[in-house]
C-alpha cells in the first residue's frame, strides 16, 4: 500500500494532464461539429427561403402569357428556368433533409406544377375566367400548402442552427473553464507544464476563432446568394424592391428603367443556352460600364434588366438611355459567334404617391411602348401608355 501512494503521488500530475488534456480535445471536437452543424442548417435555412421565392416567381409569370402573341413561349422558357433552378435546390435539400421530408416537399413541389400548368393551358387558351377559377380553388391553397410547408422547414433549419450555435458557444466556455482550472492547478507544481498549456491553449482559441470566421464568411455568402443573380452578379430582383423603396423614402428625384433585349430568342433558339448567357454576362458589363456609381443595376429574370437612377431625374434618366442602348448595340462575343442584339428601354419617373411596383410597372409599360416604336428605342412613361398590353411586374418574387 505505501508504495502504491508512493507511486500514485509520485505520477499523479501526469495523470491529471493527460485527462485534461483528453477532455479538451474532446470538448474542442463537439464545438467544431457544433458550428459545422450550424452552418449547414443555416444553408438548407436559404434553400428553402430561394425555393420559396422561386416557387412565388413560377406563380407570378402564369398571367403573363396574355400579354402579347409571344408571351407563352417566353413565359414556358422562364418557367423551365425556374423550375430547373428549383430542382437543384430540391437536389441540395435531399442529401441535407431526412429521406420522407425530402420526399415530401418533391412531391407538393411536384402537385404544385401540376395545377400552374393547368392553368397556363387555360391562360395559353385565353379561357381566364376558367383560370382564375382554378388559381381560387386549387392553386391558391396548394400554394399556401406548400408555402407553409417550407416555412416550417426553414424555422426549423435556423432553430436547429441557433441550437448549434448556442451548444458550440457553451461549449468554447467549458473549453475555457477547464483550460484555466488547468493552467491553475499545473502552476503550482511545474512552469514547464504551464507553458505547454498555455501554447494548448492558445492554439485551441486560434482554432476557434477560424471556425468562427467561416462561419460568418458563410452566413454572407449566402446572403449575397440571396440578394444577387448568379449568372450576372448583379442584384436581383428582391434585392432591387429594396433599394427601390429606400430611395422613395429617402425623397431626391430618383427614376426607373426597364431593359428587354430585342430577338433574345433568336440567340438561344439558334446558338443555344450557353451563348444567350455569354450574351446575357457581357450585357450585364455593358450595363454597369454605362452607369455612374450611385446608379443600381439588376437582373430581373430572363433577358429582363433594370436600373435605378436615385438622382438627376429623367433629364438624366434619358442620357444614361441612350448610353445603354449604344453599348448594347454594338457586337458581343457570344460563344465563339459575333451577335448583334438591341434593347429597348423604359423609363419611369417616381412620384411621392408611388410605390415601387407601380413604378416598374410604369418603366415595362413605356419599354413595350419603345419596343412597338420600332425596338432599339427608349421611351418615358406617360399615362397615355396605360391602355398597352403588358404583363404586370410584381417587384418581389
């Protein structure tokens, strides 16, 4: 017995060390799996919001097809565009959401189309009454369906992520706690104990302070994801309402262009997809090349774009026009093949007693109304130009 006391207080200390040091790593290990886990229920969080907003776009286009003869066909190719978009979306929530909630959402996700197709056959037919009959009474509650469905998901994905995070962060408490207990104990017996700690130590912060900052590196690329158009970079249409809306508020002279590129069709019906995005990125530099830095561009699906002009009003508004529509119209590199292509430019100015919406809807009104002037043109918004068909452009999606 005395030479087992002899032995225990003889190597004690290193016991002691090696479970400590044991537990920190284990509890350093739970802190990172913590954040990790954060971060991807963060992610499928966005997902579910971007198919949540994609699915609110598809709804929106359906009326358009009454527009004008060649709305239908440039409404399915949107609407293929959007529902490609949300099959990857639902591609990236499978491997991240358990099999049957998956399967799930695929599913209403999958009824959903069912019915807007339904009712763009009716639209295509011009049988509105029997569509509006049909958005009533089944597409408007598969949508709320749906809708609620997703929100659920997504307050779930941050809920979990908060818990991750709020885990992770006692974690790095504990981890703290018991570095310093530690440190303390291993003070009093040996200074070389006490430097490996500390260098421990300081190691195991550096560590966590990475961890943090992908976290946040993570949060703002989904937030820019969110905000701005992948194919361009430029902001998207959520993102253009807003700072739409700021600048009605913040009062000055601020104006709206709405951009349409002429035979975009023929671009992607004879060179294909591939080419009309080439054409799509070099018209999205143009755009910016053409503007002043205090000006806001911004794709809003398609070959649709926008500007907003927060000052100088439609004197202004006018010459950055005729800039765009001169960089627009000289040739563009598109997969290999020189195109020409043309848009045509609306122009809407704000008034106090506006809102966005109406105020884009005004700029598409006066683009419709360059577009019957021989394309190629700009046009400014006068009230006369509300008797033209155009589709209604709803400022969020």
């Amino acid at each position: 017995m005395r030479r087992f006391r002899a032995w225990w207080r003889h190597h004690r200390w290193g016991k002691v060390l090696v479970a400590v040091v044991i537990a920190l790593a284990l509890v350093t290990d739970l802190n990172i799996v913590s954040h990790r886990r954060g971060v991807t229920e963060s992610q499928v969080a966005a997902q579910l919001h971007s198919l949540g907003l994609l699915l609110n776009e598809e709804s929106s286009l359906q009326w358009k097809t009454l527009a004008a003869g060649n709305a239908p066909v440039q409404v399915a190719r949107e609407v293929g565009g959007i529902r490609g978009s949300e099959r990857a979306i639902l591609a990236r929530l499978a491997v991240a959401l358990p099999g049957a909630t998956s399967l799930e959402l695929s599913r209403l996700v999958d009824e959903y189309h069912v019915l807007l197709d339904k009712q763009l056959a009716l639209l295509v037919v011009d049988d509105s009454a029997a569509a509006a009959q049909l958005e009533w009474q089944e597409t408007d509650p598969k949508f709320e369906q749906l809708n609620a469905r997703i929100t659920a998901l997504s307050e779930a994905s941050l809920a979990s992520s908060r818990r991750a995070s709020t885990t992770a962060d006692y974690l790095l408490i504990c981890t703290m706690a018991l570095t310093a207990l530690m440190i303390g104990a291993l003070l009093r017996r040996f200074e070389r104990a006490h430097r490996a700690a500390g260098a421990a130590t300081a190691e195991l912060l550096r560590q966590e302070r990475a961890a943090l900052v992908l976290a946040n590196q993570n949060a703002e690329a989904i937030r820019h994801q969110a905000e701005h158009d992948s194919l361009t970079g430029l902001p998207n249409r959520s993102l253009f309402a807003e700072r739409v809306d700021l600048a009605l508020r913040s009062g000055g002279d601020p104006a709206v262009m709405f951009i349409d590129l002429d035979d975009f069709k023929r671009v992607n019906d004879s060179l294909g997809h591939a080419a009309g995005d080439a054409l799509l990125v070099e018209v999205a530099r143009r755009l910016r090349g053409s503007l002043r830095d205090s000006d806001t561009p911004a794709r809003l699906g398609g070959d649709e774009f926008a500007v907003l002009i927060e000052d100088g009003g439609v004197d202004t508004a006018i010459r950055l026009a005729r800039r765009i529509i001169g960089a627009l119209a000289e040739p563009v590199d598109a997969g290999g093949t020189q195109v020409r292509t043309r848009g045509s430019v609306g122009i809407a100015v704000a008034a106090p007693d506006r809102d966005p919406t109406d105020i884009l809807r005004q700029a598409d009104l006066a683009m419709y109304a360059a577009k019957n002037r021989g394309k190629g043109r700009f046009a400014v918004f006068d009230e006369s130009m509300r008797d033209l068909a155009a589709p209604s452009v709803p400022m969020s999606a």
